[in-house]
C-alpha cells in the first residue's frame, strides 16, 4: 500500500466443516441431580461421553479394542467341570449353567454381551451388568448397561454380603457373609433415575432395586479410567496434527510475502481478489492485480504518479510432504505399548515373519488375552452369578486361539503314546478338533476307552504305519489318517466287545 496506509489484511481460509473439536468437554447428563442425589462426578475430561469421543477421533485406539474384542470374546463362550467333577457328579450343575447361558438374554449371546462390555472397559475405564431376577424365576436376565448413564455415591451404605463358595479341598459347598461398606448406582433413563443395588447384597425395606456388577480398570475412585488415558493428549495431537494435513489439501500453500505497493494503491476489485486466493482452485492460475497511482498535480493537472508493485518472500519453505508423521507414529506406538499389544494384532505387520508373528501372538495371549478372559468371566458368571443359582461344579470359559508350534505337538504326542500314556478317549478331542465333528463315545465300551495307544497300535501295526504318498511333515495329514483308523477299527472293536 501507499506509504503511511498500509494495511494487514488476513488471507481467507476455505471453510472447514468437518472439524471435529477433538478434546471438546461434552454436556453432563448429570449435571443437576449430582447434589440432588449424593452421586459423584467424574474427573473433568474424564467422564464416559468426553472417553468415547477421544476414542472416536483416535486414528489407533478403535483397532486396539477391536483386537480385545476379537481375541477375548471372539472364539466364543464354553463350560468346563472343576477339578474331580464330571458327569457322573456335576451333570446337574451342567445342565443349568447351559441352559442359563441360553436364556440370560434373549437378544445376544453371553459372548456378545462380553464384547460390549470390554467395548466399555476399554472405551471409559468401566462397564456395568444389569442383573434382574424377576420374582418366582430360576435364572436371572443379564443386560449390558451404557456407562454414559451411570453415576454411583459415596461408599457410606453398611451392608451384608453372603456368597456360597466350593471349598476345593472338600469339595463341599459353605455359604459365608462379610459387612462392608457399599456404593448405590443410578442410571439415567430419560428424565427419571433408576438405582441399582450392589450385586449379592440385600435390597433395603421399601426399595424393589435390581442389582448391578461393576466392572472396571484401576482401583483410584469411584470410576474407572481407561487404560491409555495417560496417553489423551498424544491423542489430541495426532487428531490435530492430521486436520492440520488436510487443511493443507482444503486451503492449499500460501508462502508467507511482504506485499509493497509503492506510488499508489491496489483497487478495491484487486484487493478482494487477493483475499480470496485459495485451495486447489488457485493453483496453476496467474494472478492479475491493478493498482491506481496518486495523483500529484493541481485542478488543471492530471499528473498521476508511476506506481511500483513488488511480492517479497517471508518463508521460502515449501512443504513436500505430511507434516509431524514421525509425532503420529510415536503416539501409536505409545497406544499400543498402553494396550500390551504388538503391532500385528492392528494390521501393522510389514516387519514380521512367521517365526516373530507366531512370537508376538504367543506373547499377547499369554500375557494379555487369557489373563483379561479369566479376569471377566470369574467377575460375572464364576464368581457371583453362578454361586447365586447353585452352580458350583461348573464354571464358564471364553475360549481362545491355540496357538501350539506343531513341531512341539507332534513330539509331545509321540513321546506320550509311545510310552503308554496316551489312551483311546484322549485320542478322541483330538480327533474332533481335526475331522471338526463329534463323536459319541457312548457307543464304545469302557475297556476300549481305556486302551492305550502304543497298546493297540503294537496290536494294529497298519492303523499307525502311514501310506506311502503320506507328508510326515504335515501334521494335520497325519493326524487326520490315524485318526480315521483309528475311528473306523474302534467301530469294529465296540461291535465285537458290545
């Protein structure tokens, strides 16, 4: 501009509307009923809405619980006798733990009631099970409940717990009680409050209250945190670092100049062109811009000053790629150090093999997902819904993966059924993973069961001598064609013994 009217003028942006303020506070639902009933509030930033959008807007932390979800709940829901039961002592127990866990809820499976909840854990730090026993019922209908709409008080309510436990050295069942100190939980349903007592504890006279069991991580407070919290900001920075990327492809590179306008002044038509100069439209496009000299004569002089336009570079710095890339993947890898888990699990796998695949997935099942599988099934279904139906021989398992390295089966196998340790009725699970169907053992009789492998197999020679075009190698072939004989000579065997 003309010297003593300069101006600064702010290059216009192109609208952004899919900005998503990624550590934005969201509204308590809470917010007036705190005082109103004793609950408790969440830290600030803390709380289960402001967590899930945090989830929401992470690039990493969706795959990581979709990996918990999959490898903890994924492989399904089954039961197992405890030590010394079977059918004979327990069959009972068996029959009603299945046929509670095929009524607990009718709209999903127990596995699936799992997932949501390790959705929650993970998401929020917490989840809570609704637990309704409807009056003059033998099973209780479980519910999974949104933790956006739970709240809980103070721990000032002096109550009685009484729980049946199996005693493992007697076998026998004692029913024990302890007095501790206990929370009430409201949950937010439209405009009205409902509350929940302690799972296993008496409801109050006058109060019809379903029960709750809350799950969590971490013992600090009345509420859970979730495992990467630790790691918010990092999630922050990685959400604003990539707006910032694809602002870059919304508004374009502006370098930043010094504009001099010397003798006169742009004309309003240019000065409005300069300020919408932006995005991709702009690119490869020439710049046209009109300046008016000052006038220097009198009223009968027309003189008009030589005007001089001139673009001075502030920044020569041109961006050729994304910017904070490194940033972004040491957040990740901050995540999933959080999480425990190896790259492989969030499809991050250009630098493993099979032998650091199979590592890594070892690694993260023993470390990670059986320990997680025990923890929640033991804090629903073993430890408080089971004993509270009488169900103490069985207990209730989330399957998981096998991961067994087949040079390391194969010798295990071999060594055990050439030394007689191996019998007829072990050979049958194996048999069922491998041909994936199922046998009735029913048909055979106790005395065959019994026999050991080496012993019918020095009996049979050809039930364990492969075929010529056999692949020892292949373990699966090999099981499957002893497998096969063994299945078709013991249908001989249970005729002639039957």
């Amino acid at each position: 501009m003309s010297e003593g009217n300069a101006q600064w003028f702010q290059i216009s942006k192109a609208d952004d509307e899919r900005h998503i303020p990624s550590s934005a506070q969201l509204p308590d639902l809470f917010d007036d009923l705190y005082d109103l009933h004793g609950l408790l509030p969440f830290a600030l930033g803390n709380d289960p809405a402001s967590c899930k959008l945090l989830v929401k807007n992470s690039n990493i932390i969706p795959q990581c619980i979709e990996a918990y979800k999959r490898n903890i709940a994924g492989y399904g829901i089954a039961l197992e006798y405890l030590p010394g039961e079977n059918d004979k002592t327990a069959l009972d127990d068996w029959n009603k733990a299945e046929k509670f866990l095929e009524t607990c809820n009718l709209e999903d499976t127990p596995d699936e009631i799992i997932s949501q909840l390790i959705d929650d854990l993970e998401s929020t730090g917490m989840a809570h099970v609704e637990v309704a026993w409807p009056l003059g019922s033998e099973f209780p209908t479980i519910f999974r409940m949104n933790p956006k709409y739970v709240r809980c008080t103070k721990e000032s309510t002096k109550a009685t717990i009484k729980r049946k436990r199996r005693i493992s050295s007697t076998k026998q069942v004692e029913e024990f009680s302890q007095e501790l100190y206990t929370r009430r939980y409201a949950m937010k349903r439209n405009t009205s409050v409902v509350w929940f007592r302690l799972f296993g504890t008496e409801a109050e006279e006058g109060r019809e209250e379903n029960q709750i069991i809350p799950l969590r991580i971490g013992h600090d407070g009345p509420y859970g945190e979730p495992r990467w919290f630790g790691n918010a900001p990092g999630v922050v920075g990685s959400r604003e670092a990539e707006e910032l990327n694809v602002n870059y492809f919304s508004n374009g590179r502006m370098l930043s100049m010094l504009l001099t306008v010397t003798n006169g002044k742009l004309t309003k038509q240019s000065m409005e062109l300069l300020k919408n100069v932006k995005g991709s439209d702009s690119q490869g496009g020439i710049l046209y811009l009109e300046a008016k000299g000052e006038e220097t004569g009198g009223p009968m002089d027309e003189k008009v000053e030589k005007v001089q336009i001139k673009l001075d570079k502030l920044n020569d710095l041109l961006q050729q790629d994304a910017l904070f890339l490194e940033y972004g993947k040491e957040k990740k890898t901050d995540i999933l150090s959080a999480f425990r888990l190896p790259p492989i699990l969030v499809g991050q796998s250009s630098d493993y093999n099979r032998a650091t695949a199979d590592a890594a997935l070892r690694f993260a099942e023993e470390q990670v997902f059986e320990p997680y599988r025990k923890w929640i099934m033991a804090e629903i279904f073993n430890k408080r819904l089971f004993p509270a139906m009488d169900i103490f021989r069985v207990r209730a398992v989330l399957r998981g993966p096998k991961i067994i390295d087949p040079a390391d089966r194969k010798a295990m196998l071999d060594f055990i059924a050439d030394r007689g340790i191996m019998l007829v009725r072990d050979l049958i699970p194996i048999a069922e993973d491998v041909l994936g169907t199922t046998i009735d053992e029913n048909k055979f009789t106790e005395e065959y069961l019994d026999t050991p492998i080496a012993q019918l197999a020095s009996s049979q020679p050809a039930l364990v001598e492969p075929e010529p075009d056999t692949d020892m190698d292949n373990l699966q072939e090999r099981m499957a064609t002893i497998a096969k004989r063994l299945l078709k000579q013991a249908d001989k065997e249970a005729g002639v013994h039957v």
